[in-house]
C-alpha cells in the first residue's frame, strides 16, 4: 500500500498561530521554489545517511549502529551500490565509517561525476584517495554495456566475501538500469526484447518487472544470494510509490515472491511464449524453485529516503512562510491529462472556499468524481475539504502531493512529464478563470532528481493566466502539446522564468506538486 499523510488533525493545526506573516511573503513562485527545495534537501544524501548511519568506538573495538541493529567493524566492511543518487550516497558512507571500508564499486549513471563537480557539490564526490571505483553507464537511463561491466565489478566483489564479512548496498531510482546482469545464455539483447514485447503488448509496469527480476542474476535477491554468507545492509532511497522493496531498483537484496509459472503465464497472457528467444524460458525453468524468507536471514533491508520524507520538510517550510499546509497523498499518479484536470479544479475549489464562493459545493461534487475516478489511496478529500470550511478564516494554503504521472508521447517535441502536467493544468484553467477571482494561484511540479525528461528544467509552473499571456506572445499552449514540446513551450515563455531549473540534485524520490492559494494580497 501507498503510504500516505491521513487522519492529520486539520482543525489543530489551522487554530495554530502562523509563524510568518503572509502579507509580507514575496512572489508564489519564489515560495514554491523554497518549498521544494526544502522537499529535496530532506533526501539529500549526506542528510539522509547521517540520520542513517553511526559508528561507535567501544574501547577497542568499534560498532556500526544502523536500522536499530548493531555490527561488528574490524577492517571487514565492503560496499556496492547502483543508482542517481548513489554517488552522494557513497561519499557520505565512506565518510562516516572510515578505515573499516575494504573496498567498494558504485554504478552511477554517465556524466553524473562530472555533473556534480561542475555544480560545486564537494559533499556528494568521493575523496582523492577513496577505496570506492566509481563506473559509469546506463546512459539515458538504459542499460547498456558499461552497466554490464559494472554489474559484473559488484558481483565479483560479492562472490569473495566471507562469513566475517559486512556489506554495505546503496540503492537508489535507476539502479535497475545500472545492475544488468542477464542470467547465462541470455544477452542483454534478449532480454530488452522480452521487456520491449511486453510493454508494446501493454503489460503493467508490475508484470515487466517480475520477468526482469527472473532474467537477472543479480536482482530479485540475487545480489544478496551472491554476498552470503556474509552480512548484508541494505540502505535504500525509494523512488516508487508505496516504497514496495521488491520493486525499487528491480529489488537485488529481497526475496522475490514470484515463481518460474508466474512468469511463463505472464508470457501466455500476452501470446508472447512462443515468440521469445529459446534461451527465455530455458532460463526460466533453470530458476524454478521458490525461495523462502529465512533463506534471506543475512540481509537486513532499511528504508532511509522516500517522497513522504520530503513531503513533510515541505510542509514545515511551508508553514514557516504563513500557510496553512494540506499534505493530501504520495500516490498521485496516472496519465497528466486526468492528473491536470484534478489539480485545476481543486485550485479552483480551495479558492472557493477562501472566498466562500455561491459555486462551491457544485465544483467541490465534480472534484470528489473525479478523485473517486482516480482511487487515490486513503485521501479522505471530502473530509479534508470539510474540515478547511469549518476551520475559519484563512489566508494562505498550501497543498502538497508527491508521486509520479505519465505521459503519451504524441510529437517530437521535447519535455518530460512535469512540464507537460504543469503546461496541461494552465490549459485547463484557461477554460474558464472566473472561479477563481479574488485569488492569487500557483501550481508546480518537479522531478526530485533535477531532471524532467530529456531537459535541463526539473519541472515547471503554472498560473491561471498563463496560457492567455502566452497566446499574447504567439506562444500556443495546445500546439506545444500536441508536439509533446512543453520545454520547448516553458522555454520561449518569458525566456523560461517559468522553469524550475535545479540542475541534478544527486537524489531522487519521484516528483513533487503543490498548489499555492492565498487571497489576493491588498
């Protein structure tokens, strides 16, 4: 499941006095640039693994405190790791446990060194004389030969640990890409042709990762079966939604759930059995014992990032700057053009409620239609929306999603999803703006990671009045979607003012919206 923000004490918290002044904030914009960052310095990596991880000096021995469990240091700890955040992650590891660190190899994704180097981030770089090899691969976030010699460096790595041995995995969104290793005969060739079969055959994102986990050696547990007898510690940065560990990063240290029939039925529910290379189910039948938990006993997977983490510096941030924070749910997802159709009604519902609008309870009916349409996990929008009405006067709102849309490529344009779902929310607002007189509204969405796509831009922002000051400039909103070109839209819009740029952050837990709603300031 999902895990979201519910049953919050809205009542208390909108009775609580405001620590700032929200007649004396600068621009939305400028706020909801702050709050974001404020998102993702929460799952920074040097942040994230000083809260993860500790060593003890006790006389003459030492002692790595991690997860709520305890482990002996003697110069006999190793680490791996593969992901975009994992370089960071690795840098603020080496730092905490010191000379106990044997050795190490990282599979990071191409130019993200030198991207961080160039950005000035020296707490995210390893030191001139680390232990750790760092490899680079897996560019545009496909798995490609590179990755394959990295998966092998950590393999090899893990296959000469022995009992008194610890090992030290960083996992973060991407590793999948970055830890290919198809299981003998089959190449990385076969396997990308199961996954792209599949997919044109629109099978779920769950089904493709279930036969990527069994065409792999190294995840779906694999990792883990390779390291043992040795201790394993996995610290994990979750960029999926519900943080399920055997889905992030293809899950290389869990056991997987999933036998050599589930797979093979996946096969024959899309007619793709007996079209797949040989090599395929050979593979799969090699597999075909289902192991059980306790075989796992070694590894101790521990969860120290994720989207709610960040969502809930946000809020505080938020709040600091005189708003009243509504964080609704980490499980937004779907296609944009629903997802937008959301995020502009409830703009306009809240602005109702602020200005105690005669057409409120008929948008607040079609906005809980269209939620029930979505099944967003345990939002409770209806009593949310309740208890804003009942709590008095209110200035300034801020509400807070996170999670992760998509998108239907339809030109050649270029964008990525937050852009395009902040282009689509303006177009949708476009249709009719009288709803929301009296209020001053900004919405964004933007990529943890730094990167929306194929682009530069981590996301963008959108206001009620955009689409008409772009038409204005010749800019058409609905042609640029059409193309799939929402950059090349945000781009040319008053010289991209309206970009979030952060460059990469060195993190990732899948995106983050708010809306900004406060009345129009006198």
């Amino acid at each position: 499941m999902a895990r979201i923000l519910g049953g919050v004490n809205l009542r208390r918290v909108l009775s609580c006095k405001s620590r700032g002044a929200v007649r004396n904030m600068a621009s939305l914009q400028e706020d909801a640039h702050r709050i974001f960052w404020s998102a993702v310095s929460a799952v920074l990596p040097p942040r994230m693994l000083r809260r993860a991880l500790a060593v003890r000096e006790t006389g003459s021995s030492s002692v790595l405190e991690c997860g709520g469990k305890e482990f002996t240091l003697d110069k006999n700890l190793f680490m791996v790791g593969f992901g975009k955040a994992v370089l960071g992650m690795a840098a603020a590891a080496e730092r905490i446990v010191g000379r106990h660190l044997v050795q190490g190899v990282i599979s990071i994704p191409q130019g993200m060194e030198d991207s961080l180097k160039q950005a000035g981030k020296r707490d995210m770089l390893l030191s001139p004389g680390s232990r750790v090899r760092v490899m680079e691969g897996a560019a545009n976030n496909m798995p490609d030969e590179a990755a394959i010699r990295a998966a092998g460096e950590i393999r090899d790595l893990a296959e000469r640990l022995e009992e008194n041995h610890l090992l030290l995995v960083l996992i973060s969104g991407g590793g999948s890409a970055l830890l290919p290793a198809p299981v003998p005969p089959l190449t990385l060739q076969d396997k990308q042709t199961v996954t792209q079969q599949l997919a044109l055959r629109g099978a779920t994102i769950q089904e493709l990762n279930t036969l990527r986990r069994a065409l792999s050696e190294l995840k779906g547990g694999g990792l883990a079966r390779v390291a043992h007898p040795a201790q394993v510690v996995s610290l994990i940065l979750s960029d999926v939604i519900g943080d399920d560990l055997e889905v992030i990063a293809s899950s290389p240290t869990v056991c997987s759930s999933h036998s050599t029939e589930d797979c093979l039925q996946i096969l024959s529910k899309y007619g793709l059995r007996d079209s797949m290379p040989e090599a395929v189910e050979e593979v799969l039948r090699s597999r075909s014992h289902v192991e059980h938990p306790d075989h796992f006993s070694h590894v101790h997977n521990i969860l120290i990032g994720s989207n709610l983490i960040a969502l809930r510096e946000a809020e505080e941030e938020a709040k600091t700057l005189g708003y009243v924070t509504l964080l609704l749910s980490t499980a937004i997802s779907g296609d944009v053009k629903c997802v937008s159709r959301f995020y502009a009604l409830l703009a306009e519902v809240i602005c109702s409620v602020l200005m105690s609008s005669p057409q409120q309870q008929e948008m607040e009916q079609d906005l809980l239609a269209l939620a029930s349409q979505m099944d967003i996990p345990d939002l409770n929008l209806a009593g949310r929306l309740q208890e804003l009405k009942a709590s008095g006067n209110v200035d300034a709102i801020c509400v807070l999603f996170g999670g992760e849309t998509t998108v239907q490529v339809q030109g050649k344009g270029k964008g990525g999803r937050n852009q395009e779902l902040a282009l689509r929310v303006a177009t949708e607002w476009h249709k009719d703006q009288t709803t929301m007189k009296g209020c001053e509204v900004i919405f964004l969405s933007g990529g943890t990671d730094g990167q929306d796509g194929p682009t530069e831009a981590a996301g963008a922002f959108a206001y009620p009045q955009l689409v008409t000051h772009a038409l204005e400039s010749g800019l058409d909103a609905d042609h640029s979607l059409i193309l799939s070109d929402s950059n090349g839209f945000f781009s040319h819009f008053r010289d991209g003012k309206y970009l979030l740029v952060t460059g990469l952050t060195g993190t990732n837990v899948m995106d983050v919206q708010m809306l900004l709603v406060r009345r129009h300031l006198q």
